[in-house]
C-alpha cells in the first residue's frame, strides 16, 4: 500500500462535525489533499473547492514575494478567510 493509500484510510475524524452537527470550514480538507496527490485535481475542487484559491495563494506568495507589500497580505489573508467562510456556508446550507 502507497502511503497515499494509507493516509486515505486513516483520515481524522472532525470533532467539529461529531459534537456540532454541522460542516466545520475546513470540512473536505483532507480528502483534497489526497485527490491533489492522486492528481485528480477535478474531485479536489469537488470535494474542497477553496484548495483552487489556496494553490492561487501560493504561488502569489512564493512568486511575487519581493513585490508585496505588508497591505497585500492582509488582501490575500482575507480574500482566503472570505473564501473559507462561505464554503462552509455553502456546505451547511446544500
């Protein structure tokens, strides 16, 4: 068994989810992160869709790293908080 496969089967259950009832924001985290190392980047963005901004955030920061200013990372820190919160709206809601 690839160590894919294992992390595939020893997920960690969402202790948010278990007490709550509801989608905690990050819920579908970790099975994109698995579908990305498959490379079936398509069921990531299924499973997660933020793992598209996350993989944009990045690049941004480690390409464009001498041309940001203090300003642009609270941008981009809210853009993804934005993001995250209306996933798991999203979820709770669908």
């Amino acid at each position: 068994m690839s160590w894919v496969g294992w992390l595939e089967n020893h997920l960690l259950p969402c202790s948010y989810k278990q007490f709550l009832g509801v989608s905690c924001p990050l819920c579908g985290t970790q099975r994109a992160l698995i579908s990305l190392l498959k490379g079936d980047f398509i069921m990531a963005v299924k499973i997660f869709p933020p793992v598209v901004l996350w993989g944009a955030t990045a690049l941004v920061l480690l390409f464009g790293f001498p041309f940001l200013q203090k300003r642009h990372y609270k941008i981009i820190i809210a853009i993804n908080l934005l993001v995250l919160l209306l996933n798991a709206a999203y979820q709770n809601i669908v």
